[in-house]
C-alpha cells in the first residue's frame, strides 16, 4: 500500500463534471484496454492497453503552410497525402518510438490517445472537484475499456480514494478472474456492470468473448454484498434490441437480490468520429435505434423487473 501512489497506469481520458455514471457529479477516469471487442464500441482507443499516435486532419494545416512533422518519423510512418495532410502507416508506428512527431504540430492535429499516469497523477484530478462531490455526494468512477485489464493500478487508485473518503463507481465488463473482481468490489461503492447478451453464442460474436465468467461474477458478487450494484445494457440495433432478448437479460437481474437495479441505454454513434483518426471503419455502419423501439423494449423490462428499473416507465 506504501507504493500505490507511485504506481503507473495507461489513462486515455479524465472526464470533469460527469452525472451520467454513478451518484452524484463524478469524476471519469478512463484506462486503456478491454478484452472485449464490441463492435458498438465507443471508444475504441479504449481497446488497446497501450497509447496510439492519432492524426485529426481537420485540424492539420497541411503541407502548404507546415509539414513539420513529415520526416521526422525514424520509422517512416508518416508521409504527405495527395490532399497535403499527413498519412500514417500504422503497421511502421511502434509503440516503443519515441516520436519525435509530438509537440511539432502548431496546431495540435498530432497527439496521442493515452498516457502514462500515477495514482497521484489522478488522485489531483479527482480531489481538485472534492466541492462538488461533496455538495452532489458524487466522487470518482474507474471507467475504461476495461478497468479490471489493469488490476493492480486499479485496486491502488481505489484504495487510495477510500482513504480520502471519495465516493468510487467502477463500470466493468465483469470480464475478469472473479478472485480479482472481488478484491476490488470492497473499495468500490457502486458496481456498474454490463449485460450485453445472455445467448452465449450471440454475445461471443459481437463481442469477441463467451458470457460465462461475466454471469457468474455478477451473480457471485450480488450474493456476496448488500448494495450498491447497477446492471446496465446497452441496446444495440440488431444485437440485443428484440423483445426476447431484453426480457432474457431482465429475468436474470429479477433473481438476482432485490438491491440489484438495471438500466437500459440507447445506442448512439457519439464514438464513430474516433474510428477514423484511428484509420480504421466504423463497424456499425448507418444503423439507428428508433425511440419507439426503445420505449417497448424499456416496456418489457418493467413488466418483468417494476420499480428496478432505473429507466422512467
């Protein structure tokens, strides 16, 4: 414990003044990587464990008036488009580069997603909007990705909160040695976890991993406290967005304990713009989620779970 607050962590995003993930008004803490794959995913820069060099050609001036970063690369990754701006061969950029690209740019097209940062490093964050988790009964939500993917950051960052009194949330997959989830369940106030799918088959494919370990975490830890754990799931356009397959996800949380609530989120393409600057299509497509779709289906989940469903109904 001596140690914790030096210990280095992969954060790719700290969120101010969030209300959407926890109690109160919350600080968002983001970590890189996530053993999943969804092909919803809002932040993809999430699913590496590692930083990614990222080029927002909205931003670059182009060739014409810069072109300070082509060359620089010892690698060769980065050479002039037809239009001027910057191409970058993702295969030539290796992650234990130096880039010697970063800082160049007068107009901050290049930069990375994801850095290296201690405990300390986001305790200050966190502790620098104290006043307004106190006067909210907010305090600071581990996000990700998949925060569980860096256990040991993790489980430092919450101690660290619990001794300064900070409320803690952590969003989790649940997708990790249960042994883990639980040694870190104990600093956590609110547990958020997804259920993306109870068909195994269907889950694997959109997601790139079985359900098995994620049901049996949850149903293991609702039996093991008294509070504090919300079940979300967001629907998705041909994924889980049937009647059935809601009404499956909501008979599992109706056996779990009574203090366990559910909630439902409504897709959205708020992430697609993040796919390109890391040169890679957006998987979802031109789908959407009519709003009366999402009223039905918040519908079913009511009929079976009442007043558990943090949804109004």
């Amino acid at each position: 414990m001596n140690g914790d607050l030096t210990l280095l962590g992969y954060v790719f995003n700290i969120q101010n003044f969030n209300i959407h993930d926890g109690p109160g008004i919350r600080t968002l803490v983001f970590l890189k990587g996530c053993p999943l794959h969804c092909s919803w995913c809002s932040n993809p820069e999430s699913q590496t464990s590692l930083p990614q060099l990222v080029v927002k050609t909205t931003l670059c001036m182009g060739t014409g008036k810069c072109g300070d970063c082509i060359g620089l690369c010892p690698h060769g990754a980065l050479s002039a488009g037809s239009d001027g701006k910057p191409v970058l061969d993702r295969e030539k950029c290796l992650e234990d580069c130096s880039r010697p690209c970063l800082g160049v740019c007068p107009s901050r097209a290049m930069f990375l997603f994801g850095k290296r940062m201690t405990v300390a490093d986001v305790l200050k964050v966190v502790e620098s909007e104290r006043d307004f988790h106190s006067r909210s009964e907010g305090g600071l939500t581990v996000s990700g990705g998949e925060p569980f993917m860096q256990p040991e950051f993790l489980l430092a960052l919450l101690r660290q909160a619990e001794r300064r009194y900070i409320n803690t949330a952590v969003e989790t997959s649940a997708c990790c040695p249960y042994e883990t989830f639980e040694s870190a369940a104990r600093h956590i106030d609110t547990v958020i976890c997804d259920i993306k799918h109870m068909d195994a088959g269907k889950h694997r494919f959109h997601t790139g991993v079985d359900n098995a370990r994620i049901l049996e975490n949850i149903r293991t830890l609702a039996q093991r406290r008294h509070d504090g754990i919300l079940i979300r799931t967001p629907v998705i356009p041909g994924v889980n967005d049937t009647e059935e397959d809601i009404a499956a996800i909501a008979a599992f949380v109706e056996r779990l304990p009574p203090f366990v609530r559910y909630e439902m989120l409504a897709y959205h393409r708020l992430g697609a713009n993040k796919y390109a600057m890391l040169g890679r299509n957006y998987p979802m497509g031109e789908v959407s989620l009519p709003a009366g779709r999402m009223r039905r289906l918040v519908g079913t989940a009511a009929s079976i779970l009442g007043e558990r469903l943090v949804n109004e109904h």
